[in-house]
C-alpha cells in the first residue's frame, strides 16, 4: 500500500493497484496529484469536497459518496458518481472492497468513514468525534487516518480515545495544519498517559508511505 498526503484530510491510496483519492479540499494542488481510479468523499462539507468536479474530470476517475455528495456531483455535472450507504460495501477492482461507516460529526447531514480493504486494511474517518461506536473496529484496522485539530472534529485528546477504542498499527493524524491547528507531541502525549503503544507516523506534505 502506498499513501501520500495532500494536506488536511486528503490523502492519495494504492492499494492492489487500485489508486484512490479521499476528500479533495478546495485548496489542494492538483497539479501533483497523479492518476486516479476513484474519488472517496466523506462528507458534503466544502473542505472535503472542494476540487471533486475538477479532478473527476481531468482524472476520468469514478466518484463515490453518501447520498448528499452524490447529490451535489450529479448537480455540478459529474457523470461518474455512485452512491454509499451506511454499512455497505462496495467491491471495487483487484480484490480492494471499500466500506462506509457512519460517524459522529453533526453538522454533516451523512457524514462516513472509509474502510479500504486491499493489501492492508486502512480507515479514513472523515470528520469525526469520538464515539463508543468505532469499538467494534478493534483490531481490525492496520492504518488509521485520524482528524486532531478539534475544529469540528476530534481533538489530540478524542483522536486518544478513537486510537485506543480501534487499535490501529500505524496512525496517521490529519485535518491539521491546513484549517486550524493540531499538536503531533500532543496527541502523542494522551497516548502515553493511556499506555497506548502504537507507531503515530506524521506524514510531510506530498510525502509518500510505502507500508
């Protein structure tokens, strides 16, 4: 798998061959944006929506997305959109299976995450706070992409509690730095009061993570 992070919440994936792009914000340079497969969005806000009409099209890349995203795609005129309910599972080329779960972040009308299934098992919360829900996910995640700027959406301390109710391998925080701020060190730190021992892998902008 490899992974490469654009900032905020959007990440480019490969897995199985399969590229995928999760949660373009308006922002984002596309021009260092490769090829792509699929666009995943969590979310109908704008900062994780912003470039999906731009980069569908330039990108021919098929476009997925709880109902009000699939909604707002058809409107701004992109042609390959599909539909993600709560729960279901999509299967999409070489063996990669994306799942949508439905998360805690309230001033979303549908807001989900990602479970991405190939070579690795990796999961995009989207915006989230904590939630006892994200328990039934424990030990079955190698990757977890974790908002911790606290605007809106988990802070270092309830990104603590979604690492220590899920128990991921790697962790990668995101949805920082961009909009608002978010403390690595700090999250680190609610980690350790915990004892929770898990590998926290900040990623660079346009760095790229082979795992």
């Amino acid at each position: 798998m490899k992974i490469i992070w654009y900032g905020h919440a959007c990440f480019w994936v490969e897995t199985n061959g399969v590229r995928l792009l999760i949660d373009p914000y308006p922002e984002v340079d596309d021009d260092r944006i490769g090829e792509v497969d699929y666009i995943l969005i969590t979310h109908e806000h704008v900062d994780h929506y912003g470039k999906v009409e731009l980069l569908s099209r330039l990108r021919n890349a098929e476009v997925i997305g709880p109902k009000p995203v699939y909604m707002m795609a058809i409107s701004d005129g992109v042609t390959r959109v599909r539909e993600i309910e709560e729960g279901q599972t999509l299967e999409l080329e070489n063996g990669v299976r994306v799942t949508a779960v439905y998360m805690e972040h309230p001033s979303s009308q549908y807001p989900v995450g990602y479970i991405i299934e190939g070579d690795k098992t990796l999961f995009h919360t989207g915006d989230t706070y904590s939630t006892p829900a994200l328990q039934k996910l424990r030990g079955k995640v190698d990757v977890l992409l974790v908002p911790i700027s606290g605007r809106s959406t988990a802070n270092e301390r309830e990104a603590a509690q979604i690492i220590e109710d899920i128990r991921p391998r790697i962790v990668i925080p995101m949805h920082y730095g961009t909009y608002g701020q978010g403390s690595v060190e700090k999250l680190q730190e609610e980690l350790k009061k915990r004892r929770i021992w898990v590998m926290v892998r900040p990623m660079a902008l346009y760095e790229e993570l082979t795992l």
